[in-house]
C-alpha cells in the first residue's frame, strides 16, 4: 500500500522503527542533500528571477583586465622615464637579470611558507626543471630584446610594433599545426602590419630622437621569441598544469636568471668593463620593480582572462600610452622625469586604427579546424 505522507521513502509506508530513527537524526544543514554531498557540487538549476552567480566572476575578469592594461601601459613608460638624453645610462638587461633574481627568491619562499619544505623542494623538482629550463631561455632572449628595443624607441611606438605578434604567431602557429586562418583574418592581419608600417615611417617615430631602424629587427625578433615561447609553453607544460604557479615561476626563473647574466655579459660592454651596477639609480631600481610585478601579475591575472581579452587589452594599451604622452606627461614632468609630446591628427589617427584593427582581427570568426 503506498503511502501519501510527504517525504516518504521510496513512496512505502515506514515501519514504526523507521519513523522513530528518522525523527531522532539530526536536521541537515542548509544546502546538503542525504547523499552527503552539498548543492555547491552539483549543477544548480536556473531559476526564474534569482541572481546567478556569475557576477562575481565578471568581476574579477574586469579587475584583472583593467590591471593587465595598467602594466602593459606603464611598463613601458616606466623604461621611458629611466633614460638620460633618449638613451638607458644603465646596462640594458641588468635590471632584467635582478628581475630573475628576486623571482627564484619569492617564489621558493610562498612555496616554503604554504607547503614546507615538501613545498620547497617541489620547486627544485629535477623533472619539470629541465622543460621549464629550456623555454626559459628563450624567453631570456625576449627580455633581453625588449630592454634592446626600447634603448632605440619610445614606449609608444615598441607596444605599436608589439602587436605584430598576432602575424608573427599565425605563422608560426600555421607552420607547427597547421592551423590556417580565413580569408578575412589575412586581410586583417596585412592591415595591421601596413599600419605598424605607416607609424613607424611617417608617425610618431620622426619625434623620438632615440629611433633608429635596428630597433625594428629587435622588436620583431624579440615578438618571435615570445610567440614561439607560448607555443612550445602550451604543448609541453600540459602535464605539469597542476603545478602551483609560484612554483612554476621559481623553475622558470633559475634558467631564466643564467641566460640574462650571460646575455649581459656578452653583449654589454659597459657591465664588462665597468661594473654591474654602473649607471645605476633610483630610476633604474623602479625599472627592476616593473619588471617584477610584470611578470607576477602576468601569470597571475591571465588565469582570468581569455586570448581575445589578452589582445584587446595589449590594444588598448597602445591608447592608453598615447593618452599619457599627450595629455598627461607635461602636467607631471614637475615631479616624473617625463616630456610630453604635442599632438598631432596623423598620429592619432593612426594610432586608432591600428588599436580598431587588433579589435577586428581578435573578434573576427577562425576557420574551422580540420578534422583528423
């Protein structure tokens, strides 16, 4: 005989002895379920006119979007502000090599402090090392060409070039897997390269009293060594994604470290002759400074943004670093070692459609991958 009290088992008339146990359990708390597991684990229905909870993770991609367009904005004007006369008084890749430095430093301390020495001795883990160790080196070369590549150029015109990246990574990527782009994506991209074209012959370089044409050949080789770095990182880190990042960083960073000191001392005749530290000053220790939390906040804040935020937001960066040249330098260069910069219609104009044209070619459809 069934019965019709609500909350019966299996829809059956309980036993005396069952309604006696039932009544002596404890109430479940809020949100758990008699299996044991609570509604947080499982998909929770949609229902009519309650808030989701989505908000919060809208938030945070705005947080780590505004943050990454902050340091790809100002990390640039930062090595601006270190020159004397348009040229860096410094080594060029010395504050790259602290950078490397202080990195194995935090990241080996957050593992000590979190996990103990089990923890510690995760970043010294001979087997992810060597991988790490080997991509490390090229993204040395990166660094050392970026500090190159802004000794010859403005911080306006070098994140300009940098958006070359997104040719130089379809080729790369077309080359390697084989994955094309569509029609309207070459179009996009042969776009962006004519613009970087017209900035650099007709716009703003004719102001920058530092450019030289070498500078060019940095900026594209150093946008090769990255694109090929983020390939290579997504096809051989894979089995060591559940690595905490600190970690990561500190593995990173030892390779890192040695490659920078050995660029430095190679190609720098200054070091060499008269001292790391030669042409050091308050300025430089802040370049070192950018450097780090550069680096931190891009591993960190990534994890909340996608490959078409990334690149709008290396777009709008372009913007933001014209806005502060134009409008913002000369009102503070009382108090930052900055001169502004007059503007002029071509250039702005320029500068737009290069930043709409980064926008189109992220937005626009890929073309379907070929089936195996």
């Amino acid at each position: 005989r069934r019965s019709t009290r609500p909350g019966s088992v299996g829809q059956c008339r309980r036993t005396p002895f069952q309604e006696r146990s039932l009544r002596a359990m404890p109430p479940l708390p809020h949100g758990a379920t008699a299996s044991g597991l609570e509604e947080p684990l499982l998909p929770k229905p949609n229902v009519a006119g309650k808030r989701q909870s989505a908000s919060p993770s809208l938030g945070r991609t705005l947080l780590a979007f505004g943050v990454f367009v902050a340091v790809r904005s100002f990390h640039p004007i930062i090595i601006d502000m270190s020159k004397t006369d348009g040229k860096l008084p410094y080594g060029k890749a010395t504050p790259c090599v602290i950078n490397s430095a202080v990195d194995v430093v935090i990241g080996n301390l957050i593992a000590f402090l979190l996990g103990g020495l089990p923890g510690l001795k995760q970043c010294w883990d001979p087997v992810p090392l060597k991988v790490f160790s080997s991509i490390a080196v090229l993204y040395a070369f990166g660094d050392f060409l970026e500090m190159q590549s802004m000794s010859v150029m403005g911080g306006s015109l070098y994140q300009i070039l940098l958006q070359s990246k997104l040719l130089v990574t379809s080729l790369i990527v077309w080359y390697l897997r084989g994955q094309g782009q569509t029609l309207l994506q070459w179009n996009v991209l042969l776009t962006i390269a004519l613009g970087m074209s017209a900035f650099v012959l007709a716009g703003d370089s004719s102001s920058e009293g530092s450019f030289r044409p070498i500078g060019v050949l940095f900026v594209v080789t150093k946008v090769f060594f990255s694109c090929l770095c983020a390939v290579l990182t997504e096809k051989h880190l894979k089995a060591f994604k559940d690595m905490p990042i600190y970690a990561q960083v500190a593995q990173l960073k030892v390779a890192w470290f040695f490659t920078s000191c050995l660029l430095t001392l190679s190609f720098d005749s200054n070091v060499r002759e008269q001292g790391f530290w030669t042409g050091w000053d308050s300025r430089t220790a802040v370049v070192a400074i950018s450097w780090v939390c550069k680096g931190w906040s891009t591993f960190l804040v990534l994890k909340n943004l996608d490959s078409v935020l990334k690149n709008i937001g290396e777009a709008v960066a372009i913007l933001v670093i014209y806005v502060f040249d134009v409008l913002v330098a000369d009102a503070v260069s009382e108090l930052l070692p900055v001169h502004g910069k007059a503007f002029k219609l071509p250039t702005f104009l320029m500068v737009m459609v290069i930043v709409l044209t980064v926008t189109s070619y992220t937005l626009a459809p890929s073309a379907p991958k070929k089936e195996k």
